[in-house]
C-alpha cells in the first residue's frame, strides 16, 4: 500500500473531505483497539493512515485559510 500523494487529495471537494477525514479517524481507533487486543495487526497501517489524514487535515486547513482571506481581500475593497 503506497502513501497517498498530495495532489489527488487537492481534487476532493468539501463533503468528501469531510467523509475522509470522519474515516480515517475511525479507522485510527479500531487499530488501537486491535493493538490492544493483541489481534492481527498491521503495525504499517498506523504509518499510512496517519500520513493520509494529516495531508486530508493540512489541505482543510490551506482551504479555509485561503477562504478566509478571500473575504478579508474583498471586505477591504469594496
């Protein structure tokens, strides 16, 4: 399983980005639960889903901060 790049996250829209970011989270905890269960355990998995929902809380956060702005840039022109 590859790491997710940066630029097919850029594609999503906002409620995908929600979703993913819902789903991740999810899954981030039912690996816990498994790694205290001592179940089988990918211990890899931990690495990618993290990295994915880093990159899916970054380009969240660069959306907002641009909207953000956007409305400061106009509110100061008109």
């Amino acid at each position: 399983m590859a790491l997710t790049k940066y630029q097919d996250i850029k594609k999503l829209d906002d409620k995908e980005l929600d979703d993913l970011i819902l789903k991740l989270k999810k899954e981030l905890l039912f690996l816990r639960i498994q790694k205290v269960n001592f179940s089988s355990l990918q211990p890899h998995l931990f690495r990618h889903t993290k990295h994915q929902l880093a990159q899916l809380l970054t380009w969240k956060r660069e959306k907002l901060n641009n909207s953000n702005n956007l409305r400061k840039i106009r509110k100061n022109k008109v």
